[in-house]
C-alpha cells in the first residue's frame, strides 16, 4: 500500500463509535494502520437504553455518557467535534460546521434518527422528546419545577405506547409518587405492539400497579402548553397536563436526506449485504439511518442490538476492503429484549429466558455494563454500582 488509508465516520453513537472502536482493534500492518477519524456534533457518547435511568437518578449522567475524548483516548483515534454538513461523495470530502473539510478514503455514516414533533400542531413548542440527554436534562428540570410547585398531581401524557413510552413512563410515576398521574396516548390497540407477549405482560402489569391510564386508539390532535386535545373514534377530548412526553416516531436527519444516494420510502439509506450503500463501495451505512434485512428478506428496527452488532461488520468488512480480502455478509442475530419497569426492575425476554422483578432488572444491568465502550469505563461504572449502595448506606 502507497499511502495510509483515510476512514471517515459520521456519527459516534452505536453504530459510529463502536466501528471506530473495532477498526482499531484489528489486525493492522504497522504501517499500514489507517487514519481514523470520529465526527460528532455532541461532545459524548449516549447509552440510550439507559436514559430512563436518569429521571430516577438510579444513574448519573457520567456512566451512561462518557466524553468521547475519555473513550477514544490512546487509540490514535482522531475526533473532531462539529455537526457534519456536507458529504461531497464525488471529491469524497465531509465538511463540518460549514468550515473544516476532512478528506476520506473510506466513509461510513452512522447519524441516527431524531424524533420528528412537526407532525402535531404544538408539539414543537409543548412536548418534550426523550432521545438525548439534553431531553433529559429538560425533563428532569421540568418534573423538579413542578415538585416544587404546590400542585396537588402532577399530570404527565406521554405520546406513544412502545418500549420508550412504557419504560418512561413507569420511571416518571415511580419518580412522582402519589402525586403522579401518568397516561399514555397511543394509536394502536395495544401498547408495545413488537414486543414479546411476555414483557407485553409483565409491562402491562408494571402500568397497572403504577396506575398508569392507557388511552388507545387515540391520536393527539394538538399540544398546548396546559392541555392536549385527543381523538378517540371521533371525538375530541381536550384534557388538562402539566407535562407532555413524545417518544413516537424516528425520522432520518437533514444530512441523510441532502445524500444523493438510494432510499426507501422512509428516507433510509439502502444498503447491501455488507453494509456498503448501492452503487458506491466505499460509502458503509448502518444503525438507524439504514434500511437493513434479515437472512429473510425483513426490515431490521431501528435498535442498539442492530447497530451494535453492525459496526462489527462494518469495522471488519471495511479492513477486508482494504487488506483485499473477501467481505462478510452481515448477518443479524436476535438476542432478545429488555425493558427497565420503574426502579429496580426490568422485564427481559431471549435466547429462551424470561425474567422479570429484580432479577430481570440485575440481569439487564449486567448486559448492557458489558455492552459499554472499553473496559475502562465499563470497571470504572461496575465499580460505581458495587459501591455506591455501600457509601449511601453509610452516609
Ligand atoms: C431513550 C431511548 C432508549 C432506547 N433503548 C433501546 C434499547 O433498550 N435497546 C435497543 O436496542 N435500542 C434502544 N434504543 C434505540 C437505539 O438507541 C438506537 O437504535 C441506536 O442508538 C442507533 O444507533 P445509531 O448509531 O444509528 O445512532 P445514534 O446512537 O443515535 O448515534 C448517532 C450519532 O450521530 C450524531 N450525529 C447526528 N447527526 C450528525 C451530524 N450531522 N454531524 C455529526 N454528528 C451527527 C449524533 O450526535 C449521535 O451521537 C433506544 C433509543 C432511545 C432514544
């Protein structure tokens, strides 16, 4: 090889930092160890599957949210923060916040989805999404205001009865207590609609002793800052709330859709078997702004399991590109589910287990300590959780 390859990667959440992550780990010639670079427009890494955790302060944002500058030190990998704003695929350029241009050989772009609040009149300005930590942040500091408040109940709707709004929902009422009353707005007949029966049950069950009210096949209407406007088969309710939550929809970002490549229907990126967006082979896509299949020909959904398991092909398939050596079809292996159900507890479904109550919450915090970026953060957060019950039993 003449010169050092350049990898370029869009995005550091699962799909972006866990590919940087493994494109350092493999077997590289000394001199021919490729440049890597990581741009993301935040200054962390987010485990989202432990967000929740924040509104019950069961977590602290530092574990769950690490700097990427912490996670990427002494791998040579080189990041820049800035929102990517270009993609020239034909100079094969990315430039970032409209100044920096960074050159690659090798591209892969990884930019996750947002929650689109367009879509209801007043959802912008009136609902809040739970996707980052500065929703979260919102979120937290909205609840403490209205704690403080001489409010007798504090009414919270959340928009959407799929795994985000059942596990937020069951963290904001144990977070509220006796003041709480909760709701979910959901269109569908039934919450968490791709769900195993089991934790469709066991959910069911966490929302009924937290007194959860679940208003299906109900659309929202309009958000206001007081009140929401409901239909159900028809009718217009309009109910008082202190507090809305929107935890539906997943839309692609701005950047994904100004890419003069391939999509679906859905604004996601085609792409092959082995990651490789159609018509440019040195262009990889994956987490949740590609459109992936199973062996079977269906659409994977747009989770943390997926990307995760993709970067690894990604890094892998990418080396291979370059070592010219055949690539891997990626081939996706369900583990199963997990949902957190208020403090303390956890349903979880796979690989022929079911748990549920403590034993299901121990287990999914076991899973996803493994599933942390590098075994540093990973002993430096399983020490925090050994110790910390110790030091507040002692405090
Ligand atoms: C609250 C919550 C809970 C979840 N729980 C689970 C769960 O329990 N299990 C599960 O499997 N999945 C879960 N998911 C889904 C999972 O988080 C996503 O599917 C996964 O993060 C997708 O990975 P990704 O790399 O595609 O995108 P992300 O992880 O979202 O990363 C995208 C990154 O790109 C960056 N970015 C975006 N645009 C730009 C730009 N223009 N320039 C630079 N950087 C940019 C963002 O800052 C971000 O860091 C959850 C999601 C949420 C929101």
């Amino acid at each position: 090889m003449t010169k050092k390859q350049r990898i370029c990667i869009v995005g550091g959440g699962f799909g972006g930092l866990y590919t940087a992550l493994r494109l350092h780990e493999l077997p590289w010639e000394i001199e021919d160890k490729p440049e890597i670079t990581l741009i993301d427009k935040g200054d962390r890494f987010l485990f989202s599957p432990l967000l929740y955790e924040l509104i019950t302060e069961e977590i602290q944002s530092w574990e769950i949210a690490p700097p990427f500058e912490e996670v990427l030190a002494h791998t040579g990998i080189i990041f820049r923060q800035g929102a990517v704003t270009n993609i020239d695929l034909d100079s094969k350029q990315v430039t970032v916040d409209n100044s920096l241009t960074v050159h690659y050989d090798k591209l892969v772009i990884s930019t996750g989805g947002k929650t689109p609040l367009d879509k209801v009149s007043g959802a912008l300005t009136n609902a809040i999404p739970f996707r980052s930590l500065k929703d979260a942040y919102r979120i937290i500091e909205k609840l403490r205001l209205l704690e403080d408040s001489n409010l007798d109940k504090i009414r919270v709707a959340i928009v959407g009865g799929g795994y985000s709004g059942v596990e937020l929902a069951c963290k904001v009422a144990d977070r509220l207590g006796e003041k709480g009353r909760v709701r979910i707005i959901d269109r569908g007949t039934q919450i968490l609609d791709h769900a195993t029966d089991f934790n469709r049950k066991t959910a069911l069950k966490a929302l009924e002793e937290r007194q959860i009210w679940l208003d299906l096949e109900t659309e929202v209407a309009k958000v206001e800052a007081e009140e929401i406007d409901l239909v159900y088969k028809g009718q217009v309710d309009t109910i008082p709330v202190d507090l809305v939550l929107w935890t539906v929809g997943n839309q692609v970002s701005t950047l994904t859709e100004q890419l003069n490549l391939e999509k679906s229907d859905r604004g996601l990126l085609k792409i092959q078997n082995t990651l490789q967006v159609l018509d440019n082979d040195d262009v990889y896509a994956l987490g949740d702004i590609a459109e992936c299949r199973d062996e079977e020909g269906n659409i994977l959904p747009a989770t943390a399991q997926v990307a995760f398991q993709q970067s690894d092909y990604c890094a892998w398939n990418i080396w291979a590109q370059i070592n010219h050596k055949p690539l891997l079809p990626f081939r996706y292996q369900a583990l199963g589910e997990m949902m957190a159900l208020g403090v303390d507890s956890a349903s979880l479904s796979g690989l022929g287990l079911q748990l549920d109550g403590s034993l299901a919450y121990i287990a999914r915090r076991l899973i996803y300590l493994y599933r942390l970026p590098t075994l540093k953060h990973q002993l430096t957060v399983g020490l925090n959780w050994i110790t910390q019950p110790l030091v507040e039993l002692l405090s």
